[in-house]
C-alpha cells in the first residue's frame, strides 16, 4: 500500500477520534514547548552569567598578600607579606607564562568633585595594560592611562561611566573637563564604557577612578600595591603559574613556598569553570523535568495509537494475508506515530519560539540579572532527540502488537 494512502487512512482514524487526537496532539505540543522554554531558559541564565563575569575580565587572577601560616627560616608564623609595586616587574620577569600583569594601588580616603556632586570614591592606581587584564574600555572620543601618563606623572583620570554622571550630571562632552581628586585638578581622558559586571574586589568599576601608578604614588605616597592582577597566557597554565607565584615571592620575602595563607590567590577562571559545571548540571536537571511532560503526551500517543491498530485489525490481516511482512506493519505503525508527534512538536517549536521572541522585551534589571532565553543549536538538538524517543517508544509497542496479530484472527474480526 503506497504512503499516501496509509496517511489517509491514519487521518481517517483520527477524525474519527477527534476529541482524543486534540488532547494527544496537545500533550506532544505543551511537552514540546516545556523542553524548548525550560532549556532556553537555561542557555540565557548561562550566557548571560559568563557576560557578567567577563565584567571583572577573562581569566583574570587577583593576587593579595596575606599572612604567614607557618614558621620558615628562624620566622614565626603571623607576618604580614605586603605587596609591592616592583614585584609586578619581578613576576612577569620570572613567569613567562603570565601574558599581562599590572600592580593596583586603591584608597578610598580621597574625595572626588564635580561641578554636580562630591563623592568619596575608589581612586584605583594602574598601568596602562591594566586595561586589557580587566576589560576596561573607554567610550568613543576618550582614551586610557599610557606610558606618557606614567613617565611624567600626568595627572589625567579615566572615571567610570556612573560616577560621572553623578559628578557632572551627564557621561557626554566630559573628556578633556576637570575633576579634582583631594582638590588636584585631573584632566579626564576617558569614561569607561557601560558594562554589566556582578563580580568585584573593591568596587564596580562604574563607580572607580582610574590614574596613573606613577601619579597616585607621588600624591598619596603608599609605600604597598593593594594588590596586583595578571592574565595567563592560557588558562591551562593558571595552576602551574600559581606555585611559580609562590615560589617567587617565596624568595623575596621568606615564607614557605606551600604556605598558602601567605598570599591571597583568586582564580576567576577557576570559579568560571565550577559555574559551567554547575549550569550544565541545571540544564540537565530542566530538561529532565521538561520531558516528564513530554512523556505524559507520549503516554497519550501509544493510547491512541493502539485504539488505531484494534480499528484496522482486519486491514493487517488483508496485508499479512497478501505477503506483507512484519517488518512492513511495524515500520507503518511507527511511522505513523512519527507523524502525530511531529504534528503537535512543530506547534509547540512554533509557539516555543514565539514565546522567547516575546522575553525578550523583557526590562533591562531583570536581563542583566537572569538573561532571556535563547534557542540555540543544542537546545534544538535536545529537543529533537527527546521527541524521536517519545515517538519510538510511544510507536513500537502498538506497531509491535500490530505486527503479531494472526491474519486468520484478523480476518475473523
């Protein structure tokens, strides 16, 4: 029997059960959209989180002193290793394998003013690669700290993009006005671009001011660096750079090279890691809930498809008796099972995708702070897969019945 009329007579038998094939063709539709809605739901949330810790920077290691935890060298455990300006220089020289390194004086005892408003912010020292390590970009018509800033002490300041709004009441036409920092005129150079950023060690970036090490040094005089932050050249040597960080400074100022207390290390590629991990665990953990659905309409398939195979017992056994194989009877049945799931999966893919076409109006609060979802390639894959399961197993066992049955009985029937 050619195809074309197989689907007629399936149509047939639908028609005849039409409140049952609505129902089916509803459980694979809401199924179909739960899996789709619940894994772009996911893919957002994950995207969305990896945009918001490439705020901090990428693969960026913040690096503080801290205090000895063992006796080393005649020393008693409890020093204070504090960090200096030149030990930047020291590492990079003595680890290739850190691609940018920048030393970062802080303070917050200086008072920023504006023609609007006064603040007392971060005034965050740095050198000019800093820029890359931390992703820090400035707007169009500005430009950061450079090496002529550092050897002649400029004062020039690059400010985030909310502290001057809040100083001068606007983020245009600001580079090139004043900003007195302590009541020392600084020219600003740059306003760092808006950015979403859900991580920090001192303060966002929006709300800091960026000058030179060299000119922080000479008006605020700190003797030690906050801290210092490097990039890896790959994040495959962060754990091979850390023992050399320890080992290095180890030297210079005598604690134990395994004294892990002596040195603060954050890794924030190490923390991107876990959360990948972590978000590939919840993305499992939805799709698992969102096919539960989808075996309920599953469920709902093989019902209807076993009320097919008694209707047309006696067209089986016309088959079986003119040569039809079994083969033949459970591919038709399967077939046909593909068919109503594809019919109700290609409704919920359609109303799925317009469902996240609408999220993405979504307020822009609530965007930065769990994503939208978002159809990507692996969700349609997932989706595929689960529905070519639901199909298999909701078509075998009616096509495996069919496929049995005695064409003597049949023809009986």
């Amino acid at each position: 029997m050619h195809l074309s009329t197989n689907l007629k007579l399936l149509f047939s038998d639908l028609r005849a059960q039409k409140l049952r094939t609505l129902l089916t063709i509803f459980g694979i539709m809401w199924g179909t959209m739960s899996v789709i809605l619940l894994l772009a739901f996911g893919t957002g949330v994950e995207k969305q989180n990896i945009k918001n810790m490439a705020g901090i920077g990428d693969g960026v290691v913040i690096l503080w002193g801290g205090k000895t935890g063992m006796p080393f060298n005649g020393f008693n455990k409890g020093r204070d290793i504090r960090l200096k300006y030149e030990d930047a220089q020291l590492l990079r020289r003595e680890i290739p394998e850190i691609g940018l390194i920048s030393p970062e004086y802080s303070t917050y005892n200086a008072r920023v003013r504006g023609p609007e408003n006064v603040d007392q912010t971060n005034i965050t020292g740095i050198i000019p690669e800093y820029e890359d390590i931390r992703n820090i970009f400035v707007q169009a018509g500005g430009r950061f700290i450079t090496d002529h800033d550092m050897q002649n002490n400029v004062r020039a300041a690059v400010i985030g993009d909310k502290i001057c709004k809040f100083l001068f009441g606007s983020t245009e036409n600001i580079v090139g006005e004043t900003v007195e920092i302590n009541k020392i005129p600084f020219v600003i150079v740059g306003i760092t671009q808006k950015k979403v950023q859900n991580s920090n060690y001192n303060t966002r970036d929006e709300n800091r001011v960026f000058i030179p090490a060299t000119t922080f040094n000479a008006i605020f005089g700190h003797k030690y660096v906050a801290n210092i932050v490097y990039k890896p050249v790959s994040p495959l040597f962060s754990e091979s750079i850390e023992s050399r960080v320890y080992e290095t400074l180890g030297k210079k100022y005598i604690f134990n090279p395994a004294d892990e207390d002596a040195l603060w290390i954050w890794d924030t590629a190490e923390f991107q890691q876990i959360f990948v991990a972590f978000m590939l665990g919840f993305k499992i953990f939805l799709g698992i809930i969102g096919s539960f659905t989808l075996t309920v309409g599953g469920v709902g398939v093989a019902n209807i498809m076993y009320v097919v195979v008694r209707e047309r017992t006696k067209e089986i056994g016309i088959k079986r008796a003119v040569g039809a194989r079994r083969r033949n009877i459970l591919f038709q049945f399967i077939f046909e099972t593909f068919i109503i799931v594809t019919i109700g999966a290609v409704i919920g893919f359609a109303m799925a995708a317009g469902l996240v076409e609408i999220l993405q109006m979504l307020p822009e609060e609530m965007v930065e702070a769990v994503g939208t979802p978002q159809l990507s390639t692996s969700v349609a894959i997932i989706s595929i897969i689960l529905l070519g399961l639901v199909a298999l197993f909701a078509g075998y066992f009616p096509a495996r019945r069919a496929s049995v049955i005695d064409p003597v009985d049949a023809l009986r029937t």
